[in-house]
C-alpha cells in the first residue's frame, strides 16, 4: 500500500540527508588535513615515532619480549611475520655477557644450567641447595640476568635466561673426590629440576683428574711464611703481650689466641697474624698465664704481593722484639739477622713467579680459594 509523506516528514528526511552529508564533508577535510599515516596491518608495527631532527626514537614495548627471547637463545624475530617491520628492535642488542666474578674455569669445574624461558630469582631462590657444599668444597650457582648480562647469585625481582653451578676443584682439604662430584651434581639437578632447566655436566674422571693436578700444584706451592720471638728474660702477660703488639697496629681476631694487622680494605685477609697460646686467651685469669714465645706469620697466596707483607712482617718483627725484649729465630729456634731475611725473600720471590706462571698471583680471587 503506497504513503504518501507529508510535508513535515519530506523537510526532516531533507534535513537529515544534509547534515549527514555536512558530518561526512567534515570528516573527509579533516583526514586530508592531517598527517598521513600508513593504515596498521596484521603483524606490522606502527609507524616509528620522530624526534625533532626527523631522527626515528627507539619503541620500546616489545622490548622486554624480546629480550626474554635472547635470553632463552631464540631469535630476534621469534613471534613475527617480518623481520622488515622491527628496524628498530634490530638495534636493541643485548648487553655483552660478562664473565663471572665468582666461579672460574682455572679452579672450578662449571655445568650449564639451559632454560626453555627465562625465569624469576623468586624461583631461582625457592630451589636453592640448603647448603653450598659438596663434602669439603664449595660450590655456587649463578643466573644470567637479562637485563643486564651480568652473572650475579640469584635477586628476588630478576630474571635470568641462563644458569650456571660451578664446584671448586681442590682446597687445603684435597682434591675433589667422585663422591663430591656425584653429591654435587644431584644438589644441581634437584635445582635446575626446580626452575624447569635442563643441566649439562662436564665428564666426572676428567674433572676428578682435573681436581688432582690442581691440589698437587697448590699442595707444592702452598706457603705461610713464619718468624718466632722468644723471650729473652722475663716472660709476658697476655696483657703486656696485646698492649705492645697494640702499638704495631695488630688487633684481636677474632679468634683466642690471635692478633691481626688488618688489611686496609675491609673485607680482605688480614696483613699479617700474631699468634700465641690459645690458653692464655680462654683462663679465667688471664694475667697469671705466662707467655714465653709468639709467631708472626703471613699467608702467602693469601696476601697480594704489592702490599709488601714480608716488608711489614720484618719491621714488626724487629719492633716487637725490641719492645718485648725478644729474640727473632726461624723455625729452627736459629736466630734471624738481615743475611737470613735475605735469603727467605729470595725463596718467596720466586714462589711468587711461580704461582703468577699459573694464573694464580698471591691474593688474586682464585689463589684465596684455592688455599683455603
């Protein structure tokens, strides 16, 4: 059935089809007014923001992905139709890994720890060993922070991409064992279990051989270099003993029986020790306890050769024993004068060639773990 429209009706369908074309009028002057953008496709990235010299600035959205990827060893583009549509991700290289501050091929034997994805140090830190021992050796284990590439102990708040386990070789305890090595690798495989990696072992009689060499050479090389003042007359009160050795600078350390001269970082072994009996320091009366003979020692690997300990050992030797009323013998009971000296530092000169032939210079990180 046709209608007929009333005037009233006709204005308004008028009056609308006008304002609609107004609306689309509108619209159109403004797109053409404003920049040109490339319409976004599927997998593209939008267009790169400039800088005020026309310079493309760095997008930095999809970095932490990325990252994540590099950290795991997948590719850049992983996840990505294109790799044309991600220039700017291309520039965005993960900082050089950096070798660890802890563990060192030299004196340890180091498993690989590989992850699918990198993974919190919250998780990291609940699969933790409760003990960083395998019998007598010690043993760490690191992550690869992707952020940083840096090997550091696991952070609450990090991520890693990467673990790595390393097991000391030899200590003043021996060499490494094949127990030690099994207890070791079943601490690890529980952790990297724990964190979903998936653990590389070295061969266990190449490490134990490994381990043998080593604490043969530490064993040939190992050194504490050591004078002793006696008495002349009078013996000495623990207090007169602590109130002269006070004036050199030695101090308690620590431990009954023993004076220290620190090292002037803090942290760091002691220069030199004073060390006497241990029972003078624990009797109830202290001051009754005769002492007749201490021993001035320093640890060789221990001690960095720069800092001169076998320089200060002699001038606090000859001081002390002036201010004791004391003689300075060697281990012997044969009285030192400066021909004696001489010659010790001759031996100790060439104790240090040797351990700098093998990496392992006194006072350097791996020779203070390695005699320990």
């Amino acid at each position: 059935m046709d209608r007929t429209f009333t005037l009233t009706e006709a204005l308004l369908i008028a009056g609308a089809a006008v304002l609609l074309t107004l609306l689309i009028h509108g619209w159109w002057a403004a797109r053409k007014a404003s920049p040109k953008r490339p319409e976004p496709s599927a997998g593209a990235r939008a267009e790169p923001q400039l800088d005020a010299e026309g310079h493309p600035v760095a997008q930095v959205s999809k970095l932490d992905s990325v990252m994540d990827a590099l950290s795991a060893g997948d590719s850049v583009f992983t996840g990505f139709q294109h790799a044309d549509t991600l220039p700017m991700v291309v520039h965005k290289a993960r900082p050089p890994r950096r070798p660890s501050l802890r563990l060192d091929a030299l004196i340890d034997v180091i498993a690989t720890l590989h992850l699918e994805a990198p993974t919190t140090g919250e998780a990291a830190l609940a699969h933790l060993p409760p003990t960083r021992r395998a019998g007598s050796k010690p043993f760490a284990i690191e992550g690869l922070n992707t952020e940083s590439g840096e090997w550091e102990l696991p952070l609450a708040g990090e991520r890693y991409g990467e673990f790595q386990a390393g097991l000391q070789l030899a200590n003043r305890s021996g060499a490494l064992t094949e127990i030690e090595f099994s207890e070791w690798v079943h601490k690890i495989q529980a952790f990297a279990d724990g964190v979903g990696a998936m653990a590389d072992f070295p061969d266990m009689r190449e490490a134990v051989a490994r381990g043998r060499e080593l604490d043969q050479f530490a064993s040939q090389h190992d050194a504490q270099l050591s004078v002793e003042l006696r008495a002349k007359g009078a013996a000495w009160t623990l207090g007169f003993l602590t109130q002269a050795a006070g004036t050199q600078g030695l101090v308690h350390g620590g431990l009954p029986g023993r004076l220290v001269l620190p090292a002037a970082e803090e942290g760091e072994p002691p220069l030199l020790a004073l060390q006497f009996d241990a029972r003078a320091a624990l009797a109830d009366e202290g001051e009754l306890q005769a002492l007749r003979a201490v021993t001035l020692v320093f640890d060789v690997p221990q001690t960095p050769e720069a800092l001169e300990p076998f320089a200060a050992l002699q001038e606090v030797a000859r001081r002390l024993s002036r201010d004791l009323e004391a003689e300075v013998v060697d281990g012997d009971g044969q009285p030192l004068g400066p021909h004696g000296f001489a010659a010790i530092y001759e031996d100790l000169a060439r104790l240090y060639r040797q351990l700098v032939s093998r990496d392992l210079a006194a006072g350097s990180p791996a020779a203070r773990r390695l005699f320990s």
